[in-house]
C-alpha cells in the first residue's frame, strides 16, 4: 500500500500591531501550495516590508496560490500593494461585506484628513481593487444563516490547474474531495462549505471558515446615510459618486459624522475566521513543532507527534460577545482540537472568551501585539490562558518572537 506524506510549514511574521501569517504545504518531492492570512502591520514600512520582502524571497518563483484577508482594517491588509506588485496571488478569499459596512470602513478611513483614493479603494470595490493588480478569482464568504444566489456547486471530475504548461496537481474544491472546483465566474459561498485542497484528486486540507456578519450595525449606518444625505450606501459607493464624494467637503463630514454617531454603540466588525487541518480523519501526524525565533537552531516550544496539527487565526472577531462566541463555538468546536490558536484583536479582553481554551483546547496561543502596550494582550487574557497550562506567546516586532510550525501528515 502506497503511503501519501505531506508537509505543512506555517509561519507567524513578527510585524508588531498586525497580522502576517504565511504558509505552504508540498508532497514529498512535487511542489508547494502557497497560502497567506493577512497581511498588514501598524508600522507598514518599518516592519512588515521586510517581513514581506523575506517572505517573496522564500518563494523564488512560486505564486501565492491562496490568500485569505480576516477583514479591512489596515493594521490586517495595508501590506497587500507591496504583495500584489511583486507576486501573482491566484485566489483570493475575502468576508463578504455589504454595502453599509463598506462605506462605513470609508468613513473610519476618512476620519483622518488626509485620506484619499488609494486609501479608500480597497475597502469601497475589494474586487475591482484585487482584479486590476492581476487577481481573477476573488470569491467572498457569507454566513451560513444567510442565503446567497450561489449554491455549492455538484460534484464533478477533477481538472488539475495548468502553471506554464506544467501540472501542479492541486486543486481547490468547495465542500469535499470529490466537489466541484472553485472556479474563475464563482463569487460566493457559505461558510459553512469547507474549502478542500487536494493534491491528485486527495483531500489533503481542509479551509473551514466562520464569517461574523455586523448585520445590525450595517443597518444602523445605512438608516443614518440616508437621512444625512438622502442617498443609499450602494449610490454612494458607485465608482463616479465616490470620487465626487471625496471632494465633496459636505458629503465627507456626513460620512463620518453618521460613523461617530454609529460608532458610540461599540462595533463590531464583520471578521473571517479560518481553520486549517487535515482533510478529514485519515491523516497521522508523524510530528507537529512549534519553534520561536530565527536562525539554524530556534527554540524549540512544543513538540506532539500526535496531533492532528489544526490551526485557527480569529482575525478581531469579538468573542466577547455572547451571540458571537455562541455562533463561532457551534461552527468549530465539533471539529476537535486545535493545534494552535491566535487570540482575536492582538488578545484584547473585550475579543476573549475563556471557552477558546476549554472547548477548543489548544496545545498553543499566541497573541499578535506591539512590544510595549497595557491592553495588547491584555493581562487578563494572558493570566487565563497560562492558568490552564497552555503555552502562551506574544509575537511582537522581534525576530526573535515570530513562530515556525511544521506538520508531516501521514495517509495510507
């Protein structure tokens, strides 16, 4: 009987106030998939340009074949330009936000006066802004709890992807193995349709995503919009009106008056959670590390060889939230443990629920932070997490913070 090998090697980017997680997963001796989650800091040219630059250079040749943004705060995509410009990312996968809460990231983005076109791009059109840096297949989750024109498509043959005349052999599928390939004219799906990478015709990941839609204050803003400005959040947002928008000095301060009138409420913000495992339970994990710093011999941190080797970043999803964390905790928790977790919004105890480590019962828990702060993460977070004897990280700006993972997965 022919055994099937696989390694996985992930990598948290030590960028301070961010998120930069890179990873890819090859077939003994065939090629790598490349897959990314986030890519922005708060010190956008100090830190995160070299972690990038490091990043592409690890990649030679190689495309990112997956890119997966949790949500539009800078300090989670301010690093896309300086991607995009120097690599081909071939899928990107992006929450899917509607048109209320788009102009309400405008507006947040306009309250600093020097804002402009390039500033707001991104969050007013994500697909525009994706497809004209070269991207051609962006598809956008949506809450399982609401409906969508596109349906999880049938079953269907597997087609391998074609690279310069060359098979790779790996496929995206949206709910098995066996399902149909995602493809370039598909634009959303459900999160409650696992994305499965497969390496010739073999489930070998699997891409489980929760999206928190911030539907009730999506509405509050686009009632406040059109009594300020007698328009709809879709009007205002159409290509010609926005430019006119940003040189309207008027219609500017209602944006972000109706956004300082919304915000007072506490928001929350549509966020795309993912976890990554093993394609199902017919996988052994021959190992699972988790190293810290860089250089020939980093510190070792935690070893299991038996460990299935799941991984889960939160984004800034607002755990603390009952409905929130019920919603989220239904989604993950029937899929087991996971091997690691990153705490949502840098460890913020206003995003923390202590169930993260009773029902999810990571093995480690890391916290994306700036190197001197009270409340990233927050002292609270740290003492519960290090209570129950979880290894607990903070990845600041130090090279010497930033994690490296390999999984070796083994199928008969």
């Amino acid at each position: 009987m022919r055994t099937h090998m696989f390694t996985i090697e992930r990598h948290q980017h030590a960028v301070g106030h961010g998120f930069f997680h890179t990873a890819s997963v090859h077939a003994h001796g065939g090629p790598r998939f490349n897959y990314v989650y986030d890519c922005g800091a708060k010190k956008d040219k100090t830190i995160l340009a070299p972690a990038i630059a490091a990043y592409l250079e690890s990649l030679g040749r190689s495309v990112i074949d997956l890119l997966v943004l949790s949500h539009f705060h800078d300090d989670h995509v301010s690093g896309l330009d300086r991607l995009l410009a120097r690599t081909k990312i071939d899928t990107v996968i992006i929450p899917y936000i509607p048109d209320a809460e788009r102009l309400l990231l405008v507006a947040q983005l306009l309250t600093h006066p020097a804002a402009g076109w390039d500033d707001v791009a991104l969050p007013a059109d994500p697909e525009k802004w994706f497809r004209s840096r070269g991207v051609d297949r962006i598809l956008s989750v949506y809450p399982s709890d609401e409906t969508s024109s596109t349906a999880d498509g049938p079953e269907q043959s597997p087609e391998p992807r074609q690279n310069g005349g060359k098979e790779l052999g790996w496929e995206l599928r949206l709910g098995s193995e066996k399902g149909q390939v995602l493809k370039t004219d598909d634009d959303s799906f459900s999160d409650g349709s696992p994305v499965v990478l497969t390496h010739e015709h073999m489930g070998v990941l699997e891409f489980l995503f929760f999206c928190w839609n911030a539907k009730e204050q999506a509405d509050r803003y686009k009632k406040a919009i059109m009594h300020e400005t007698d328009k709809t959040p879709t009007e205002l947002l159409h290509p010609d009106q926005l430019l006119l928008t940003l040189h309207n000095a008027s219609l500017r301060k209602k944006i972000v008056k109706c956004y300082r009138d919304v915000s007072r409420k506490r928001l929350n913000w549509t966020t795309l959670c993912l976890r990554v495992g093993p394609a199902g339970s017919i996988y052994e994990s021959r190992y699972s590390l988790v190293r810290c710093g860089t250089g020939p011999t980093p510190l070792l941190i935690h070893r299991m060889d038996t460990s299935e080797g799941a991984w889960l970043g939160t984004g800034d999803l607002e755990l603390a939230d009952p409905k929130i964390s019920s919603a989220f905790f239904e989604r993950y928790a029937p899929h087991g443990p996971v091997r690691t977790l990153s705490l949502p919004h840098h460890g913020s105890h206003k995003n923390f629920d202590g169930e993260l480590l009773s029902l999810l019962k990571p093995s480690v828990v890391f916290a994306t932070c700036p190197p001197k702060s009270r409340y990233h993460p927050d002292e609270k977070v740290v003492r519960a997490v290090s209570g129950t004897g979880t290894v607990f990280l903070k990845v600041d700006e130090s090279v010497e913070s930033q994690l490296h993972e390999s999984v070796c997965l083994c199928r008969s």
